[in-house]
C-alpha cells in the first residue's frame, strides 16, 4: 500500500513539474523522471520493502529540494523553449567559414589520438584479456597501459571542441566534413580511454543541443527516443564485448547498471558508516595539498565492492548520495542538492538572458551527470575535470573569431570601412 502512495506521489511531482517548467527538458524534469524511471523499475524488479521507501521519500525531498534551488536562482520564471531555439537558430549561421587554424588544431588532435590508438593496440596485443575493449579497461585500470596527461588533456578539449562546433555549426552545411572528422575524434578519445562515461559525456549533450535547437514537436521526441534507444544499443554492445560472455549477460549487466548502486546504497547505509570529514567533496583541493606536500591524505576514489541483489553480484557504485552522506551526513548532502538546484538555474538564467555557445554547450554538458545521478556523483569527484571542460570553453569562445569566420560579415565590416574612407576623403575635399 505505501509503495502504491510513493508510486502515485512520484508520478504526480513528475507531472507538476512538467507543467510548472513547460518542457521535458528542464532539469529538474529530468532529474524527476529519471529517478522515477529507476527507483520504480527497482521495486518492481528487485525488491520493495521498509528500507526502499525510506529511500524513495529521501529522493523525493531532495527532488522537491532541488527544484526549489532551481526557481529561486531564476527567480521563478520559466524560460521558454522558443527563446533558445530561435537564438540558436540565428547564431550557427549558413555563412559560417573555417580558418586554416582550426584545420591545424584537428591535425594535432588526429596525431594524438593516433598514437594512443598505437599504444592501445600494442598493450592489447601483448596482454588479451579477452578482446580489445577488456584488455584496454585492464590496462588502464591497473596502470599497466599509461597513456599519459598529454592524451588525457587532448581528450577533454577534443570532446568540448566537437560539441562547440556542433553548436555553432547546426545550420551551416558547407562544413560538416570537419564536424564529422572532429566527432570521430572525439568518440576515439573516448573509445581508447575505455570508459562509458566518456561516451555518454558527448552522446548527451548532443540530444539536448539538439532538443533545444528546434521547434518542440512530437518528430522531435520521436527522434530522441530513437536516439536514446541507440544508446542504450550501444552499451548493451560494449557491455558484450567487454565481458566477452554469452549475451545473456548483457541483462545482468543492465540490471545492475540501473539498479545495483541503489541496492548498493542501501547495503552501505543500513550496515553503518564512519563520516570521511569532507574527505570526498573537498577531494579535489585535498590532492593540491599533497602535491605540495601540505598533506598526505589518501584520496582514492575507488569503493569497495559490496554484495547486492542477494548475493548474486556485487558493485562499487552507490549513487550520488552517498559521496556526501558520507561527509557529513544527510542534511549535508540535502544542502548539496538544494545547491546543485540553484547552480542549473542560475546557468539557464545565464544561457537565456544572454546567449553564448559557450554557457549553452556549458549547460548541455552539466545534463551528464544530471542523469547519471541515479549512478554515481559525477560533480565535485570530478571537480578537475568540471576545470578542464570550462577552461577550454572559455579558451574556444575566447578565440573563435581564429576558428571560424563569417563571409557576409567580413564582407560587410570591408565595406563599412571603404564607405568611411570615403566619406572622409569627401569631407577633406569640401575643405
């Protein structure tokens, strides 16, 4: 009976929301739907008890906790979809042209990634595990197969690069050979680093870009689910060739993939914790401190494994609230969310009232670990990364006039200044 109330509870916020935000694509939309998704397909496939509501009334605060965070950082105003699509629209211009620099910049990143395909190659060859894709996670995992900063760094830009350009470049179709070359790129960064993570960092971006880049209609969802059902194809596929097992395993691993940091949350919670003292969230600033020699705090973000889903498997991942949990506790980690909600509102406020593709691309990113929560944190774990990915925005932004240039407007700029030239030849004339 209390499952059916929470059921019916989560189903009716979900709906709310929808209608307070006006899109499925607000982010406190999606963070409500895909914790419905998951913890409902959990009672209904795993299991339901006390605990698992407990559970579920602890989500539902913190999504009412984060949607409030949301509106109070735009100040209640629901931003309209055909805002940023018509914005959109008008700045990835037809006439947008590529600098000789930007090829240079795509030559570096195809060197790079070439070599750590080499290097990939050369690790598996000597050390099968399987297949490939196995081989290269042992590798890398285990510090056998060191790829090093340089690809590591290359990587990142290459991912914030391609969705930059995807976005300034959306209608503008003379260049879409170098958008092709730049997302293969990007995806091979990804591919050799042997992670999903990597994969999901640009595939989701690329569906919000696209969902607020033209008119909402039902072609478009229709489009997206398509998508996202490639997605899903695309793990299922990696989840084979990884473990090189029968495919039926491919249901067991999507099984604990949706379900086993819950149930791993829910083992680690009842069976009692000591608090880590920030130890998590401030990781990023603790590791600066070793560096310098300050500290020598152990920071390895490594879990334990836990048993789960009766013993039949085991997992390290324990959703995103547990990492602060763990800190200092639940009030902590509702803080945390109600912050992470003004955060998403304050970079749509920012996104609407003064467009740049670099706060939307921004924005578009920050949907990855909006969606992966059910999963794992994926914010202050990742604060280097968070750096990286809004370094080489800004730096993209900074000298895209490098990058890219507009025909008309050059044309128009020469004009201007033939016309002004003119003009003062004539006035020294009439003196």
């Amino acid at each position: 009976m209390l499952f059916i109330i929470v059921f019916i509870f989560m189903v009716a916020l979900f709906f709310i929301e929808k209608k307070v935000f006006k899109t499925l694509i607000a982010p406190p939309v999606v963070l409500t739907l895909i914790w419905s998704i998951v913890l409902i397909g959990f009672a209904l496939l795993v299991r339901v008890d006390a605990d698992v509501l407990l559970f579920m009334f602890f989500v539902i605060c913190s999504i009412i906790l984060f949607s409030i965070g949301y509106l109070i950082s735009t100040n209640g105003k629901v931003y309209k979809l055909s805002f940023l699509t018509k914005t959109i629209q008008d700045r990835s211009n037809k006439d947008i042209h590529i600098k000789i620099s930007l090829y240079l910049i795509v030559f570096f990143e195809c060197i790079v990634v070439l070599n750590g395909i080499i290097s990939a190659i050369r690790f598996t060859t000597v050390n099968n595990y399987g297949n490939f894709l196995l081989s290269l996670r042992i590798g890398i995992l285990s510090n056998k197969l060191v790829l090093g900063s340089l690809f590591s760094y290359t990587g990142v830009f290459a991912i914030v690069l391609f969705l930059y350009m995807y976005t300034h470049l959306l209608n503008c179709k003379k260049n879409k050979t170098i958008l092709v070359v730049q997302g293969i790129i990007a995806f091979s960064f990804g591919l050799i680093n042997s992670g999903r993570s990597y994969i999901y960092i640009i595939i989701i971006p690329l569906l919000i870009i696209y969902y607020y880049s033209s008119e909402n209609n039902y072609k478009k969802i229709i489009k997206i689910i398509k998508y996202l059902f490639i997605v899903i194809l695309i793990f299922l596929l990696y989840s084979y060739f990884k473990s090189s097992e029968n495919i039926l395993q491919i249901y067991d691993d999507l099984k604990l993939y949706l379900f086993g940091s819950i149930d791993g949350f829910l083992q680690w919670f009842t069976g009692g914790f000591k608090y880590l003292d920030g130890k998590n969230s401030f990781r990023f600033f603790i590791e600066i401190m070793n560096a310098f020699g300050l500290t020598n705090i152990d920071t390895n973000l490594v879990e334990k494994s836990v048993l789960i889903f009766n013993g039949t498997s085991s997992t390290n991942v324990y959703t995103i609230f547990k990492y602060y949990i763990n800190d200092f506790g639940v009030v902590y980690c509702l803080l945390i969310v109600f912050l992470l909600g003004l955060v998403y509102g304050y970079l749509m406020k920012k996104v609407t009232r003064k467009f740049s593709v670099k706060n939307f691309v921004f924005l578009s990113i920050m949907y990855y670990p909006l969606i992966f929560s059910f999963f794992s944190d994926q914010y202050l774990s990742l604060t280097s990364t968070w750096i990286q990915i809004y370094f080489w925005l800004f730096i993209i932004d900074r000298f895209k006039d490098y990058l890219f240039s507009n025909k008309k407007n050059v044309i128009n700029e020469k004009q201007l200044a033939f016309k002004n030239s003119n003009l003062k030849n004539t006035v020294k004339v009439n003196k």
